[in-house]
C-alpha cells in the first residue's frame, strides 16, 4: 500500500514539474475562419500613377461567372481568380498604360443581378529629384583583432526543451526517493 502512494507521490511530483513547460507551450493553430458571405468589391491601391499596377479583388456569390469591366486605360496583367462552392474569390491585376492621365477611373464587377464598382485615382508621376551620389563609408571603425567571440551553448534548441528535460530529471529523482524511502523497513522493537 506505502509503495501505492510513493508511485502517486513521485507522478504527482512529475506532473508539477513539467508545468511550466506546458505553460510555454505554444497553442494548437485554429482553423481559418470562413469566407465572407455576400458579394464584395473593392481595388488597392486608390491611387496610382501611370505604369503602376492595381488589383481588383473581392467575392462574387453566383453559381455563373462574373465579368469585370475596366477602363480602357488599364491592361489586365493577371487573374488570380478562384471558383469556390457558392461563388468565385475575384483577384485581377491592372496596368495603367503609360500616358494615362490624371483622374478618376471606374472598375465595375457584373455578378449575377450585384453591380458594385470602386474607384481608382491615378495620380501625376511625382518628379524624382537627382540622387546625389556621396562617398561609400566604411561599416565598421574598427576591426576587431584575435578569435571571434560568439558566445556559447546551443542556439536552435527551444526554450521549453530545458523545462521539459529538468522537469523528468525532477520527477526520476522524486519518485525514486520515494520509493527509497518507502522500502526502508522498520526498526525492529524489542
């Protein structure tokens, strides 16, 4: 029966030493969350100059195609567009043709009976002034002369792989004392 209770002392001793390497633990990843529900428009950037790129995103709900409809002053470049259950996710990057002036430009996206539109601002080319070109410095003022010093120990063993091998050290020793202790015999009385 004592030897019962050393074997559950030792396990209990076991399990609170390996708490704090189930604290630092990091946590199970969670699934990603759903797709948003609904048809969805929008571009990125809002402005651009001419010779950039733009990407017409977001979410057509419909069990049929969709179409995009851009301005004449845009190329398509890409499309990146997905078909999923329900609808398609809508990526499709856009040029702004060199010699495009400056205003505002309409992108509409035809899903199913759902018209919405975003609008892209394309923006004078900003003048670059000229880079003045300097002297390269030197990195480093002084060189550092003899064996480098780069410190010591293992770098790519994680920080709870210490905790969880000091924490099985504690339990052996716990559960082997207890044992230890719970084998001496009695004194014999006389």
């Amino acid at each position: 029966m004592r030897i019962r209770h050393a074997v559950f002392a030792g396990l209990t001793a076991a399990a609170l030493a390996l708490l704090p390497a189930t604290a630092f633990a990091t946590e199970a990843p969670v699934e990603a969350p759903e797709k948003p529900k609904g048809t969805k428009f929008w571009v990125s950037p809002k402005s651009v100059e001419a010779g950039d790129t733009v990407t017409a995103q977001g979410r057509c709900v419909t069990p049929y195609g969709f179409s995009l409809v851009a301005p004449d002053e845009f190329k398509q470049v890409s499309d990146k567009s997905v078909k999923r259950a329900g609808g398609t996710d809508v990526k499709v990057t856009y040029r702004a043709q060199p010699g495009t002036k400056p205003g505002n430009y309409l992108f509409v996206l035809l899903c199913d009976t759902v018209e919405p539109s975003a609008t892209v601002k394309v923006v004078p080319a900003a003048k670059k002034a000229p880079a003045e070109k300097q002297p390269a410095a030197k990195q480093v003022s002084k060189v550092p002369a003899g064996a480098p010093q780069t410190g010591g120990g293992p770098v790519d063993e994680p920080a709870s792989a210490g905790w969880l091998i000091a924490g099985l050290a504690g339990a052996g020793a716990a559960g082997a004392g207890g044992v230890v202790l719970m084998r001496r015999r009695p004194a014999v009385r006389s």
